[in-house]
C-alpha cells in the first residue's frame, strides 16, 4: 500500500497539470489533489457537475452535387431480406445526426462523447435517468460508474439505446481523465503499441455506374491506402439479378485495386444464411479473395453467423450491433466470427470495450473497430490485436455528409490518413474539439443541459 503523506505527482514526463502539484495520499491508498485539500476527506475528489446533450442536426448539401446522396444509393439494410417491395430511401434517416454528449468537472475539465446509432433517443435515456447517477460522482470511479449505469438500467436496457446513451458518458469521462492526466487517452489504456495506425478506406457504395466505382479504388490506392471496403446493394429479395450485381460490385474494386491490396465487403446485416453461403461461395469461386465479409446476416442470429463461418472461407466480421462483454462472449464462444468489429460508442464506451478487446485477446481474434471515431483510434493503438482501423474520407466539396462523416464537421483534431496511415497526437484527453461554430449554428444543434443540484 501507497504510506499515507505527500507526494509530487509527475512519474510521467508528458504530465502537465499534475507534474509539479502535490498529492495527499489518503488513508486506504487513495489521492486527493493539493487543489482540493480544503475539502473534507470524503470530499476531496474532483466531481461531476454538468451533463450536456448536443443533438446534431444532418447537413443539407451548399449545392447540388452530381453524386448520389447516401440515401440514395442502392444499400443494404436489415430489411432487404424481405420478401417484399420496400422503399430503401428512408432506411436508417433520424432527424439527429449526431449526439455529442459534454460531461463537466467541478474544477472545469471538460470531456465530449458520442451516442451510437440511436442519438435522440439516447439523449432522453442521458436526460431522464442516467445523468442522476453521474452527477456528483468522482470521474476516476469510472469503473463503478459503469456498472451502476449499466445494473440501473438493466430493465430496459442490456442491449440498444440504454447501453449507447451510456457509452457517450463513459467516453466523456476517459476523455476527462485524461485531460486530469495530461495524457492522451491511450497512455492510459497502455501506451503505444506502433507509431502509426493502418487504415483502410470504408466507402465504395454501391452503383449502376462501374467505372466511377473503379476509378473511386484507384484514387484510395492513389492515396496511399493498401486495404478498403466496399458496400454491397442486393439481397434475397433481388434474387439472382442482384447476385450478379453484387459480384460485379466485387469484380470492379479487385480488379481496379490490384492482387495486392485488401478488399472487404459489408453486407450490413441484408442477408440471411443461405443467401449468405450461397453468395460468399459465388465470390470465392470467381476468384476474388476478400479480407472479410461484415455483418452477414442479422446480429441476434448467432447461430446463424456461425453457420455461415464455417461454410466458407472468407473470414466473417461481425459485433458492430452487438452490445457489452455479454454480447461478445457468446458471440465469440460460438465461433460466430473471425474478426470482432464492435462499435464503441455503442457497446457500451471505452470502459467496456477494454474488457472486449481482452476477451476477444484470450480468443486470438483481432479487433477492427466499426466507425472513423477518434476514441476507435485510442483504443486499436493501446492494443496489439488491432491490425487497422476504419477510415471514412472526409466527404468531397458540394457533397453533404452522410452519418459516417459528420465528425469531420463536428470536430477538429481529427488525424487525416497520410498514405494510408494515421498518426495520433499526443494531446491530452481525446486530442479532438468540438467546433462549435459548425455544431452551435441553430441549423445543426440544440443543447440541453443537466446540472448538479
């Protein structure tokens, strides 16, 4: 045990805040900073005083742009399994773009998160409950905080909204802890573990227009970029027309990259197992090797993922719709997928992703991360077992972002790849802003703010 006294804070040259300020080591081993020591023992940790949600409206375009809108494109989604004509234009839209989520200290650090795919209804999960349990509380508890969001909403929750309203916390909170620190949030997570991040390009949608797709691959090689990911259009419902379609999808982007680069494909969960099999099977013989298949099939059929492995050869991803080490465990026990793809701002934040990343270690399965999100990046760097990371370009001029690219509005300090790689900064926190110029214009955000009474 730490002998209870004084101490000077700063065993890490990159500390800054806390280099030269004294500690008291509290009986018990705890520390209580010089700041503080007009409090009482009980009190003299930092707290949380204010929880903000910032829904981010989507982005209308500056001009008409020649290119088909995300919505626009032909796409995969959950529903093109049905049998059944669907209209694809209104899959997925929600009139919040983005939640950011702003947790503020007592002694004025600020940390931001983001919401996963459910924002606004997120938002009324941080507002109505969760933001009770945080205020007040002690950051650096942020293991405890976790789990009793995580047990107090357990009713309603385990799995969808309830666990991506308190991802946004948790990442708030490392995102604070490290700005206590003066360290960039990996340095907390385990340092570095190369000096630059793979990155593959995740774009290619899917279109009537081949050549614009080849010449979209080329420009990623161009670029530097020695993996990318392609989208796939067709399901069961399009029948054996939209095999051939997605084949030709396939075709394009290996034959514009070349034998050497990695080509992926999602099919964002539009499949069920034996169209799945069936089209693995027809990319395989035609000759064309993919680094992955994402998302085969629908996130609850575990079952079925593992069929689906163990019929082919292409090695499947999966777990970006998958919640908690719960979720993982079982999706990993039956052997449901070779690559874990969690999202982390919707698993359930860096809190619980840093148990997934362990168990999918103790398994021997790598971690690519969904999502371009600069907490994705902290976490693939502290650990070994993240061979690359998902990069979204920022979206070309006259063209508004989809959902995947708003952070490049959203946010300054986001690392752009340089051929093909990206290098994090040794900022403190998180290492990004929110620019609030982008996100304050009435157009895209309003605030709602919580604060300790």
């Amino acid at each position: 045990m730490i002998p209870e006294g004084f101490f000077y804070a700063g065993f890490r040259s990159g500390f800054s805040d806390f280099r030269h300020r004294p500690v008291l080591i509290l009986p018990g081993g705890g520390m209580c900073r010089a700041g503080a020591m007009g409090r009482s023992m009980e009190d003299c940790g930092v707290k949380i005083v204010r929880v903000e949600t910032v829904p981010v409206r989507p982005v209308r375009a500056a001009s008409t742009a020649p290119a088909q809108r995300f919505f626009e494109r032909p796409r995969l989604t959950p529903s093109s399994a049905l049998f059944e004509i669907r209209d694809r234009q209104h899959a997925d839209r929600q009139p919040v773009a983005e939640l950011l989520v702003k947790v503020v200290t007592d002694d004025g650090l600020e940390g931001i998160g983001t919401a996963g795919a459910a924002r606004g209804h997120a938002q009324f999960t941080i507002e109505n409950h969760l933001r009770h349990i945080v205020l007040g509380q002690d950051p650096f508890n942020v293991e405890l905080l976790w789990e009793r969001m995580f047990r107090e909403t357990v009713k309603y929750g385990r799995k969808g909204m309830a666990i991506e309203a308190i991802s946004a916390i948790d990442i708030a909170i490392w995102d604070i802890l490290g700005k206590a620190a003066g360290q960039p949030v990996f340095n907390l997570l385990g340092g570095r573990t190369r000096d630059t991040i793979r990155a593959y390009a995740s774009a290619l949608y899917p279109t009537g227009n081949l050549d614009d797709l080849g010449a979209e691959a080329r420009g990623y090689i161009d670029q530097g970029f020695s993996a990318m990911k392609l989208r796939l259009g067709w399901g069961p419902a399009d029948g054996t027309a939209g095999m051939r379609r997605n084949l030709e999808l396939v075709r394009t982007v290996r034959q514009a990259a070349g034998p050497d680069i990695e080509v992926a494909a999602d099919a964002h969960m539009g499949w069920n197992v034996s169209y799945a099999i069936r089209m693995i099977h027809l990319i395989e013989d035609a000759g064309f090797q993919l680094a992955w298949v994402e998302e085969p099939v629908m996130p609850d059929d575990i079952p079925g993922y593992a069929r689906v492995a163990a019929e082919v050869d292409t090695p499947i991803a999966g777990g970006e719709h998958e919640f908690t080490r719960y979720g993982f465990r079982d999706l990993i026990a039956q052997r449901a997928v070779d690559i874990v793809q969690l999202d982390v701002n919707r698993a359930g934040g860096i809190t619980e992703a840093c148990k997934i990343w362990a168990l999918a270690a103790a398994h021997d399965l790598p971690v690519i991360p969904h999502g371009g999100h600069m907490h994705n990046c902290h976490l693939i760097m502290s650990h070994l077992n993240s061979p690359m990371a998902e990069y979204f370009p920022p979206p070309p001029p006259g063209r508004a972002p989809d959902s995947n690219e708003m952070f490049w509005h959203i946010f300054t300090g986001e690392p752009k790849a340089e051929r093909g790689r990206i290098s994090l900064p040794d900022r403190p926190g998180l290492g990004i802003e929110v620019n609030w110029d982008f996100v304050g214009c009435p157009d895209h955000a309003s605030t709602v703010s919580s604060e300790a009474r």
